[in-house]
C-alpha cells in the first residue's frame, strides 16, 4: 500500500465490500449474522476508519432455486416469499447495525445487465455447449438440479444437494450425487444439452492468477483450492433447462430459453450492485473484499476468477483489483448447522431485540467461526457479555465518575501513553486487510475495556496526566470501537458531547485530537445499548 506524500501514512485507496448475497427464503439467523454479514460490516466501518473510500453493497439472491422448493414447502408463491425476506432482512440489516450503502433485490436493469455480461462473452466462445444427464421428473416434465436435486456427496459422503457439498466445499454436478430414496437424486436421468463453461479448458488462466497474485487465502478455502486443481477442473452448467431465473435464447430460434444459473450470475451481480452503489458505471477501485461462508468458495474461487478473467481477456469493462476472498466456517447450535431450510435457527432479529445491537455485535465477534466451526450457546454468550462487556463498562462508568468535568488538557502519563499505543497496534492488525479478524477486534474491545475497568479505581485525581490519560484513553476507544460498536462509540462523543459518529466513522488518524468538551460522564443505560437518535 502506497503512502501519503510526506505523511508516511498509508495513502487512501478505494475499497469495495460485499457478502454473499441472502437467498431471500426467510430471515437473516445467527450463521449469517456471526459469519458473512458481521464480518463485512465491520470490515467496511473499519476500512472508513483507516481513511478509505469505502463502497459497501450487495442484494437478495432471486434467482435461486431455493427460493422456488421454500415456497413450494411454505404453500405461498416465490414472488411473495421474496419480497417477505427482502422486507425481513432489511429490518434486520438495521436492527444490526449492518450499515450497508445499498441493498436491493434484482430488477429489470439489473436482469439487461446480467444477460448482457454473460450473451457477450458467449458470444465470444467462452462456453461449450454440452450433453448433459439430469434427474429428470416424467410426471411433471422438468428437469431437476441445484436445490431440487438432494442426495450424499461422491467426495466425502455427507449429505447434499447439487452444486457444492457443504461440508467439503467441493463442487459436484447434479447427476453425481449418490442418490436416497424419495429424492430428486433418485429420479431417471435424461440426456439433454446445457451450456457450461468448461474451467478445465480455462486451467492456464485459473493457476496463472494464483500463481501471481499477493493474496493469501484462508486456509479452508486454500484447501479447496489445491484439492480442486489437484484433478480434472469440472465443467459448470451455465444455463440449465428451466425458466426460473434470467433466460437467455442462444440455442436459435424456436428452442426453448434456458436460465442462467444462479451461482455464476452471483459475481455479475457484485459487480452491478457495487457500480450502483458508487453511482459510476466505470468506478475503478483498489481492492475488493467479499465475506462468504465457505460453502461458496468453490464458486469465488474458480467460477468468479474464471469470469472475471474472460471478460477482460474479451475487451469487457470489469475491472482486475486486488481481490480477497475471506471465508467463514459454520456457526453451529448445539451441534448443529445453523440452516434456514432445515429449520435448525436462531432468528437474528429476535437475538438482536433480546440483548440489544452492541452486546450481540460484540459476542457474535468474539465467537465468529471465521477460521474454524464455533458453537453459538445462548448461555455462555450472556456469561460473556456479562464479564467482558458489561460488568467492565458498568465499572467504568461509576470509577470514571468522579472525572466530570475535567478536560483532556494535559499530556497523558507515560504509563497511559504506553497503553493507548498497545491497544492501538491491536485494532490496527485486526482492521489490516492482509489478516483482517473480527475475532481479534472483538478481543481489542475486550482488553481495552479490561485495563480501563483496571485502571479505574487507582486514577490520582490531583495527578492531571493520570486523569488526562484515562479520559483520553476512553475516549480513543469512540474510533478503535466504532467498527465492533458503534453505539458505544455514539454514547463516548455523548459523554464529552462530542461530534456524532452516526453513519460517519470517526478517523484513525484524528485519534491524537482531544476533546473539546470536557468529561460530562458515561452513560450505560441498564437496558441494552442502542443506536442514538
């Protein structure tokens, strides 16, 4: 990264973030907030606070056939279903504190855009048009995949359904999977012909972007990675004989249209929802950050390279930043996968209302399964909200209670000096995208927290640099926390009536300006903390 002139300081750079998209067939639950949505949100405060133009975005995934088997089980129309889950998760996008620039579901512009990106580089050869066996269902007459098509996976036995087993990540066609009884997986396979982009015949452009690139990816999806290159790269299906979805008529005239599938038009729509969001058709930017669960990185990794890269190879206006793929593993509850269409969850919103933003942004953090499986216990989660976040606030508040009044107008005793700095280089290396953590920034509230509540009881009140040091280290955590809680943040300007840090982020590099004001006291309501009107 570049420096400022003369600064030393990292120059600013124009970051984009975005998480998978929700597939609108219910409510945001824990798995989501705890993995993809939590990590991106903090990524994006955080790169604002290191100064950064940050562009924030991403949309409800339409297109996928999950949506059609979720209302088929609830007895309610897809279109009904997902215009419930886009007003749900924003409600709860909110409730969170997810403060994203834009979110939306796809419209017709959105639609011309896909079929477009996708028509040109069809055009330009870079599928193959193939035969195909696919379960297929003589009652009805349809062809079964992605969620229609359930069964174990011929890679590692679990439990599947067509597209990427879930618990090895690895990809597997819909006819592949070993079929069980009473499942699509079993039906009778009939030959028909698809479009695919054929990554094998791509395999010199897919290893040389990972032999060139900088960026070193997490360890579950490294694994995915090598184990996928180690073999023959599978074909995708790039449309499939279906109209759910974005249909295309490149088979010619009088053949029946197919639709483009879902998880390859995922990448297309980062790229849309992300020019919207900065309001610029031809937006360049420095870096791309996107959150998924690894379930998805089999798609990010080979599928959405694979695309990025023919379009610019093919003259396309897409651009080639610096891209960090950061996975997340599962966030379990009681042992269990945290899944909508199984039914095994903990509504998000209804956690949210039960504890308050700050305290389940903060233990959803802590807890994030971003380098391995975590389990979510509402029990011990209240236990460490209690001790870590609470109980150190509640000491804050009362020990710095005898400093109303005082300003931050002397310089901070060496011992508080050496502190800030401390704490200071922890958030830096948590909020630093070569190994950015929300784990870690959790930890540095914690800690912060810890040797302020410490540190309390035996400040000299006759010592000006001893109390100077306090407020002031109190008041550096309204720009280190902002990213993990922003209402603690908002009620740290309250207490010095400082500027609001609402939908602005306070800078890292304003972090050695004081106060104005002096110390009025910190508030910590005995209900959950919430967002400042």
């Amino acid at each position: 990264m570049a420096d400022s002139p003369g600064t030393g300081t990292p120059a600013p750079r124009r970051v984009n973030v975005t998480f998978s998209p929700p597939t609108p067939n219910g409510d945001l639950h824990l798995g989501h907030l705890a993995g993809p949505v939590l990590n991106s949100d903090i990524c994006a405060r955080s790169q604002k606070v290191l100064g950064h133009d940050v562009a924030f975005a991403t949309s409800t995934d339409d297109n996928q056939t999950y949506v059609v088997t979720t209302a088929e089980r609830l007895g309610v129309t897809p279109e009904a279903l997902i215009q419930d889950a886009l007003d749900s998760v924003t409600k709860s996008l909110e409730l969170a504190g997810v403060d994203v620039d834009l979110f939306e579901r796809p419209d017709d512009d959105y639609t011309a855009f896909v079929r477009s990106f996708f028509t040109r580089l069809w055009e330009h050869g870079a599928f193959d048009l193939r035969e195909v066996e696919l379960p297929y269902d003589p009652d009805s007459g349809e062809y079964k995949a992605e969620a229609f098509v359930t069964g174990l996976c011929p890679t590692c036995l679990a439990h599947a359904r067509a597209g990427v087993c879930e618990a090895c990540g690895l990809y597997n066609l819909p006819g592949a999977l070993l079929p069980v009884s009473d499942t699509a997986s079993a039906l009778p396979r009939r030959a028909v012909s698809i479009w695919v982009l054929d990554l094998e015949r791509h395999r010199s452009l897919i290893t040389n972007w990972y032999r060139t690139t900088d960026v070193q990816l997490r360890p579950d999806l490294a694994k995915v990675v090598a184990d996928t290159l180690a073999g023959r790269l599978p074909y995708i299906p790039l449309t499939y004989p279906t109209t759910w979805g974005i249909t295309v008529e490149w088979d010619g005239p009088g053949i029946q249209p197919q639709a483009i599938n879902a998880w390859p038009e995922i990448y297309v729509g980062h790229l849309y929802w992300m020019q919207q969001a900065r309001l610029d058709t031809g937006a360049e930017y420095d870096e791309l950050v996107q959150f998924i669960g690894i379930d998805n990185g089999f798609y990010n990794a080979f599928v959405y390279v694979t695309l990025a890269l023919l379009a610019a190879r093919h003259g396309m206006p897409v651009h080639l930043p610096r891209t960090r793929t950061l996975t997340n593993q599962y966030y379990m509850l009681e042992g269990r996968k945290f899944s909508t269409s199984k039914g095994d969850v903990r509504w998000a919103r209804d956690y949210l209302e039960s504890v308050g933003r700050d305290r389940a942004r903060f233990v959803l953090a802590l807890t994030s399964p971003e380098l391995q499986r975590a389990e979510f216990s509402e029990p011990i989660a209240a236990d460490t909200i209690a001790a870590r976040f609470d109980t150190p606030l509640a000491t804050i508040a009362e020990g710095l209670g005898a400093l109303t009044g005082r300003h931050v107008d002397t310089t901070p005793s060496p011992w508080w000096d050496a502190a800030l700095q401390a704490s200071r280089r922890r958030f830096e290396d948590a909020y630093r995208l070569e190994n950015f953590s929300v784990r870690r920034a959790a930890e540095a509230v914690a800690l912060h927290l810890e040797v302020l509540a410490l540190r309390c009881a035996r400040i000299q009140l006759d010592d000006a640099s001893d109390v100077c040091g306090a407020l002031r280290f109190l008041w550096a955590l309204r720009t280190l926390a902002w990213p993990v809680t922003p209402d603690l943040a908002e009620h740290i300007s309250a207490a010095f009536a400082g500027p609001s840090t609402v939908g602005k982020a306070p800078l890292l590099a304003d972090l050695a300006v004081t106060p104005e004001n002096s110390f009025r006291g910190l508030t910590v309501p005995a209900a959950p903390l919430t967002a400042a009107p």
